[in-house]
C-alpha cells in the first residue's frame, strides 16, 4: 500500500496499524479496488478502502471505451466523493448507508475510507429476493426518496443514474432504428420535467444492497451516480435487478403499492410533499417510462442482455403507444 494512502487511513480511523487487508473486488474497467483493511489500536476493527486509480489503458467488458465513457466514469468519483462528504450524513436508520471516515482526491487517484457494513450488521450480499426481502429494498428506496424530496442535487449529478440519455449518445446511436430510439428524447424529458423530484440513488441494483443476518434490513452502497430524478428511475432498475420478468409482471401493482405506502409514511413522518396524491399519481405514471429508459439503454449497450425481455418490451410498448396520443 502506498504510504500516503496507509497515512490517510490511520488519521481517519485513529489506528496504530493496519494488520491484513483483502481485495473485496476490482473496479469496473481497471479503476482500481475496493479493499478491507484490518486495523489494530483503533475503536473499530475494519474499514473499507475504495481505491480509485486511472488507469494506463482503459478497458471495458463490453467494449465502450471511449473517451466519453472515461469522462464520465472519473466525474462518478467526484460526485460519490462529494456525496460522503456532503449529503451522506443526512441517512439515518431508515436508508442506512456506510459512514465516511476520509475522502480525498489526488493527482490520477481517489480515497475514499469508509465503514465496513459487514462488521456494523449488513453481511449478506443476494441476487435474487423473495418478495419480504424486495419490500424491505423497497422500503430503504422510500425513506431515500422521502428524505432528499425536493433538493438540489449540488455536486452531484444533475440527472442522476448512469444510463440517462445526456451521457449515452454512443449507446443510443448503436440502437437498431425504430420506434424507442425515435422517442428516447421525449420518454427521457418525461423522467426530467416532472414535477416532484429527488436524489436517486443511481445504481440501486441488488447487488448495492447489503442484507443484515435476519433479512430485515439492508443498507445502500456505490453512490457514483447520484442525483437528481424521479424515484421511478431507481424502483424500476431495482425490481429488475433481482426479479425474473415472470414476477415482475406478476407483482408489479402490489410492490408498487408497497413502495407508495412507505413513501407517505416517511414523507409524513419528515413533513414532505404537501400533496401525496399528486406525487404518487404522476410517478406511477412515470414508472413504466422508467422501465423503458433504461430498456432503451440495454438496446443500444447490450442487446443480448438477460434483461430484454417480454416485460420490458411490453411496457415500451405500451409507452410509445401512450406518446403517439
């Protein structure tokens, strides 16, 4: 480990050492990794390092290496960095995400140290959810929403998510011509003009969710593309990460009903949005656009993803169907 990075570490913890450490993961495309460092002399046992590096020659599983996409991978850093500095401290309990002990930028690097979830409660990683476990999610994207209601998204995305249409003009001009990559302009300003809107976690997949050991509770990590946005935006990517199409057809009404209750629930319980039935009237009207933005983004960045499928391609349908009157 770099002395310097070692020094950051110890100052932010307040060890006298670091024991081990082991890789967690690398990042996406070679941007370093994520490491859990094993500490001796401090009040907490661990912590988490992210490690961000750019990289010599950059590399992507799928093939988008562009300079656009190195851009915007290096501009998710800042904005996860000025997200623990700024915003992640207003989390409490009911949207638990890790506390950040230090955060620093450098010359080709990012230090990000920060609480290790495993140690605090949240051991289990999942992929796929029975439906207890989808509501408990569900109810952690409620609280994050109902808590950030209304603000502005300084230092962070404008727009949050990774795949909104403003920062994948490579993957929408790789889609075959038709009717979705005709209308990606008017379902994306649909998303962006709405009338209510929050922080969006931006990449709330399942695989962001750290489960405690009992199934009850989950707290949020990777916070590279948050920002401003309907909540829809991070319900629809979350359902799809961890439900077969077969299910989220079959289920779909009563998990959104879910969602809305513990959205009123927390909005009350904050004193936000003064007219609930509105909000919850026009995102559930913006779900399915939801779901087809991110379709669009698959289309273009990997056709043959497991997640085009009939549920997607039948609520495009209906979306463009809808744009047409």
């Amino acid at each position: 480990m770099n002395p310097h990075v070692q020094d950051l570490v110890l100052t932010a913890s307040g060890a006298e050492a670091i024991t081990s450490q082991d890789r967690i993961q690398t990042l996406w495309s070679g941007y370093g990794e994520i490491l859990r460092l094993t500490l001796a002399g401090a009040a907490i046992g661990s912590v988490i390092l992210k490690h961000i590096v750019v990289p010599d020659a950059i590399r992507h599983p799928r093939g988008w290496n562009s300079k656009r996409s190195h851009a915007r991978k290096l501009h998710s850093y800042k904005v996860e960095m000025h997200w623990y500095r700024d915003w992640a401290e207003r989390c409490h309990a009911d949207c638990r995400v890790a506390r950040c002990f230090a955060a620093s930028a450098g010359a080709g690097e990012h230090i990000i140290v920060l609480e290790d979830l495993d140690a605090a409660g949240f051991p289990l990683r999942k992929s796929h959810l029975t439906l207890h476990e989808v509501q408990v999610c569900l109810k952690w994207l409620a609280s994050f929403h109902a808590r950030f209601l209304g603000e502005t998204p300084s230092d962070l995305w404008p727009v949050g998510t990774y795949w909104h249409l403003a920062t994948r003009p490579d993957e929408w001009a790789a889609m075959a011509d038709g009717e979705l990559k005709q209308a990606a302009e008017l379902i994306d300003a649909r998303l962006n003009q709405c009338q209510f809107q929050t922080l969006l976690h931006g990449d709330a997949k399942v695989a962001n969710f750290c489960f405690a050991p009992d199934g009850g509770a989950v707290a949020a990590v990777d916070f590279q593309y948050v920002g401003g946005g309907c909540g829809m935006k991070d319900v629809a990517y979350f359902l799809g990460s961890c439900l077969s199409a077969a299910e989220c057809a079959r289920h779909q009404d009563r998990l959104l009903d879910y969602y809305f209750a513990q959205l009123q629930g927390a909005c009350k319980q904050l004193d936000r949005a003064p007219d609930f039935s509105a909000l919850e009237q026009e995102w559930r009207s913006l779900f399915p656009y939801a779901w087809t933005d991110f379709h669009r983004f698959l289309l273009g960045w990997a056709p043959d993803h497991w997640k085009v499928n009939a549920y997607s391609e039948q609520l495009a349908a209906q979306v463009l169907t809808e744009l047409k009157c």
